[in-house]
C-alpha cells in the first residue's frame, strides 16, 4: 500500500468542502488507481440454502476395533484439545430452526464463493476474519470477551468474527476492504481518533437517523439484498484500517453504497495514506 492514491473521478459537492483544504497536501505524482466511474452496473446474487446431512446409519462397516491402549489414549490426549463441541452444522441431522442458534448464525455468515468479475469497488460483503487475540496476547490472559469467537491454537489464540466490509479497490489476486465496527454497541465513544472512522447509514431506515459519530460525513447504503438486517446505527467504517483479502474466500454480498459515498471513501482514504506515510518518513531511526 505504500504511496497508493485512489482517483476520485466524480465526488459529491459535500465531500469537496470538507476535504479541498486537506488534499493538498497530498503529491500529485502518486500512482492513482481508478475508483468506479459513473454507470457501472452491479448484480444482484442469492444465496444457496443451507443443507440438512443426513443422519448416518447404524449399519455394521466390518469387525469392531479393539479399545486404544493407554499409551495411545495418552498421545491422544496430549493433542486434543481438553473439551470438543457435542455438535456440528455439518453433521446435524435436525430443521435449522431446531439447532443451536450459535450454529444456525454460523451456517448463515458462510457465504459462498464468486468469480473476480462479480466484485466491484463500493460493494459491501459479510466473511469470517481471523485474527491473532490481541486481548489475550496483550494481559496473558486465556479469556476474551465472547469464548465462542475465539480459537485455541499451538501459536496462540486466535479470534473470528464475521465482519461486513466495503470493498475499497481491486487487484489481481485480491482486493482491500474497509471493515466496519460497531465495537460492542460502544460506536466512536472510546476512540482516540474518531476522525479515522466513518459512519455509515443503511438507506432502508426511514425517520431521522443519529448523528455521525466523526466529523467526516456518513456513507450510505443504495441497495441492500434480501434477507440483509438493517445495519447498526453505531456502524462505522475504520478507513485506516484496509485489509487485503483473496477472491477464492467466500463472502456474504450484502450491497453496496452509493456512488458519492464510495468516491467519498476514497477521498479520505488519499487523505490519511499519503499523511501518515509522510510523517513517517520524517521521523528518526
């Protein structure tokens, strides 16, 4: 990402305002990548439905083994982790709406896999992201917030989340995308720099939405697909924070924004990257 500008080729008039003062201390002579231009079409996808594993039958598949001996239960035991989970989407047998409701939501963020040529910049998409658990990495600590989001591994504890993201530029192999934080319901409320979030607004609410958490001005949803829950009003999307994620991963298509808020996005992601590389450069090894 280093020197990357994204060209804004057509911005709305109130994201001008605010930024005309701020872009100039952006160089011209950055290598630009192209936002969407005006007209670019979008599809509209479904989903496949989850589906229900038969249960398997009791049949005799040949002589019964004999039990493990202790060493072997031992080795066993020194792998495995100490406690298993009873059950699993993938070998129920029941209706979804009789399952766990953890593995009724975790069956529903799987998502599904889609071509490079179906992903556009400004789309909105739902994945599980792993990540290393900074809390636990950072008090020495086993526990989180949630248990069930987080993973016991040899290198450590890792925490998974589905996270909605706001696909921000395409390449290759993979593109990057601004992930969005309602962090606990909290929004901005305990962040040092709200300035590097934005908000977002789901154009399905109807009435007066909330203020922005930040001085920057929302983004808002065009469409939104079917079946879509409205988006936290405390939503807002860490411009800073761009993750690089490969096509082949299957993702959730939500929607996209509008063509102002995408090209707005953009603005502020040229601001505060050329910035925070700038001022880099000045500091001392």
């Amino acid at each position: 990402m280093s020197g990357m500008r994204i060209e804004n080729s057509s911005t709305a008039s109130k994201w001008g305002s605010k930024l005309d003062s701020k872009k100039t201390a952006v160089k011209e002579s950055q290598p630009k990548i192209p936002a969407v231009p005006e007209g670019d079409g979008f599809t509209t996808v479904s989903h496949a439905k989850p589906r229900t594993i038969d249960k398997p039958s009791n049949r005799n598949n040949g002589a019964r083994r004999s039990p493990p001996s202790a060493a072997a239960q031992s080795r066993r035991g020194v792998y495995e982790p100490a406690t298993k989970a009873t059950s699993h989407y993938k070998q129920s047998c029941l209706p979804i709406d009789e399952r766990d409701p953890k593995l009724v939501e975790i069956e529903a963020n799987k998502g599904m896999t889609y071509r490079k040529s179906d992903f556009r910049p400004g789309m909105i998409v739902r994945g599980y992201l792993h990540e290393q658990d900074y809390i636990a990495t950072s008090t020495g600590s086993n526990l989180t917030i949630k248990d069930h989001n987080r993973t016991d591994s040899r290198y450590g504890p890792i925490c998974t989340k589905a996270r909605k993201m706001i696909i921000l530029v395409m390449f290759e192999d993979h593109y990057l995308a601004v992930p969005l934080f309602t962090h606990n319901g909290n929004g901005l409320a305990y962040k040092t720099k709200p300035m590097e979030f934005v908000s977002i607004r789901d154009h399905r609410v109807v009435g007066n939405h909330p203020p922005p958490q930040s001085d920057n001005p929302p983004l808002e949803t065009e469409f939104i697909n079917r079946g879509i829950e409205q988006f936290d009003p405390k939503s807002a999307a860490h411009i800073t924070y761009v993750l690089p994620r490969r096509y082949e991963l299957p993702v959730v298509m939500e929607g996209r924004l509008t063509l102002a808020s995408l090209n707005g996005l953009i603005d502020l992601f040229n601001y505060y990257a050329p910035r925070c590389l700038k001022d880099a450069s000045r500091r001392k090894l």
